[in-house]
C-alpha cells in the first residue's frame, strides 16, 4: 500500500500545471469551425446571355484564445470552386481559388466599461487558371486593424473598428482599402441584443486614385432562444456604391440594394455546435456592372448565399 500511495503521488506530481491552469481558468481554448459555403448570383449575363458565375467554397478555422492572455490567434484556409456557366456546372473558364489567413490580436486595454485591441492578418491569395491561359490576379495581404468598445451602461454600449489594408498584386497595381463599422448596441433582454451599424469601404489603386467606395446601414439582432439554440438575423442597406476607372470616370453606381439573413445554431453538446446561414440580397445599378454581365435594362441582380457548419471547442 506504501508503494502504490508513493506511485499516485508520483504521478499527480508530473501534472500538476494542467490541473492548476485549469481551476485558476489559465488555458488555451482551441476551438474550429468547418462549413461549406454556397453562392450564387442570379441576373448576370455574358455576351450570349448565359449564367456567369456562382461559387462554392469549402473553409476551416482555427481559433486560440486564452482567457488569462492578452493574445488571440486566429488560422483561416478557405478553397473556392468559382464555375462560369449554368446550376453550378464546371466549364473551361472555372478555376479555384485559394486563401490562407494568418492573424493575431493583442489586448491593449480593458477595464469594467472599455476596450481596446489590435489585430494584424496576413492573407495569401491566388488562383489557377485554364491551360495557356493567364492565372486570374493574385496577391499578399496585410491589414491592421483597431477595435474599441465603451459600454455606458448595463443597457447601451458603443462598438468600434476600423482596418487598413494593402494589397500586393501580382498582375496589377497595388491598391490600398480602407473599411470601419460604428454600431450602437442595446441590451433589451438577457437573451436578446439590439445592433445598428454603419458601415463605410474606400478603395484605392497605387497612387491614391479612387476605385471603389461603399456605405452601408447594418443591423444585427441576437437571440439567444434556450441553451441549445441561438438565431442572429441581420440586414444590409445600401446608402451608395461607385467605382471609377483609371482616369476616374465613374462606371458603376448602385440604384438600390439590400441584405436580408440570418445564422442559427444548435448545441448538439455544450462542445459542438451545429450551424447554418442564408442570406438574399437584390440589387440593381444605373450602370451595367463589369463588362455588362448585369441583367435588364435595370442591370438587376440578386446574390444567394447558403452555409452549413460544424464548430467545436477542443479544450
């Protein structure tokens, strides 16, 4: 019995971080998430009026965070099979898109009412192409991008974050984005929250010229319906969109357009999680869009978007 006393000892010896690190809740969380996303675009047209262009893409995450560390880490590889024909058919002009993130964010500041981070990601980019064709554009990535938030009360809080992004292409200009999003958050329920959102993008070749510029209303509603299942609906409402060639003559401008969606996610155990999104947004524009491949007089299109996923939380 001595020996068998002096054995356990032993052993508990051995493990003595992993049971403290976890009672004083010191630990990495791993956690993953695995979907596949479908998207489709309905109203645009080539010059003999087929379908162009719909995607499916297969994407895994991986998440890191430690609730005792000022770190997160976040790993993100995404495959995308981009068909140019009809019903998600492959014809010479598909191709696959590959992309790799790599992104960690620091914890500058926190206190009971406030919070500050920053987060830096690199992203490669690039895609194949049919055979003595030219591969599509590719390109590095690299954005920083600080976020804040300020509660007032247990009511109302204020959320912040803006990013900035430069792009190193392979076979054009370098350009440079710039994106943020202020939102208002209302706690109405413990289960329920409230987000309203704007939302701007501004997008730049080399010299600083414009190429892009986007503004949005956002709106998000979480509920929280019982412990297995969660629903976030959400919209997007088009405020403006224009882009510009290179002697900055404007080429696309949105008449009018919008977003409706939602997530929904069920706990099959408190470790996995089984998910699903959808959204619909139709838009039109006073100009044709890219070469024409929008449909009608009104140039309409109208984008559809479908995911299923599976996350879960490893330690």
């Amino acid at each position: 019995m001595k020996y068998i006393k002096s054995l356990i000892l032993a052993i508990i010896t051995l493990f003595p971080p992993i049971t403290l690190s976890q009672l004083n809740n010191d630990f990495w969380r791993i956690n993953t998430d695995t979907y596949i996303e479908i998207e489709e675009y309905q109203g645009q047209r080539d010059a003999f009026k087929n379908k162009v262009f719909d995607k499916v893409s297969m994407i895994g995450e991986l998440n890191l965070r430690n609730p005792e560390s000022n770190w997160r880490f976040a790993l993100e590889h995404r495959e995308s099979l981009r068909n140019y024909g009809r019903n998600f058919s492959m014809s010479r002009g598909s191709y696959i898109r590959n992309r790799t993130q790599l992104g960690s964010t620091y914890q500058l500041a926190q206190n009971e009412a406030s919070q500050l981070s920053l987060n830096f990601t690199y992203r490669k980019e690039s895609n194949d192409s049919a055979p003595n064709t030219l591969a599509h554009s590719s390109h590095s990535l690299y954005w920083l991008m600080p976020a804040a938030s300020y509660q007032f009360n247990e009511k109302w809080s204020l959320d912040f974050w803006t990013a900035f992004y430069y792009y190193s292409n392979y076979h054009r200009s370098n350009n440079h984005e710039w994106e943020a999003q202020y939102s208002i958050v209302y706690q109405y329920a413990p289960k329920i929250r409230g987000i309203l959102s704007l939302y701007h993008d501004r997008v730049w070749a080399s010299g600083f010229t414009n190429t892009f510029s986007q503004d949005q209303i956002r709106g998000e509603l979480p509920i929280t319906i019982n412990q297995n299942w969660r629903i976030f609906p959400y919209f997007r409402y088009y405020l403006s969109e224009h882009a510009y060639n290179s002697a900055q003559v404007l080429t696309q401008k949105i008449k009018k357009g919008y977003r409706l969606g939602a997530k929904i996610e069920y706990n099959i155990t408190p470790k996995l999680i089984l998910w699903s999104g959808f959204a619909i947004e139709p838009t039109n524009w006073q100009y044709a869009k890219y070469n024409k491949i929008t449909s009608g007089n009104n140039n309409k299109q109208t984008y559809y978007l479908s995911q299923l996923g599976v996350q879960y939380q490893w330690q």
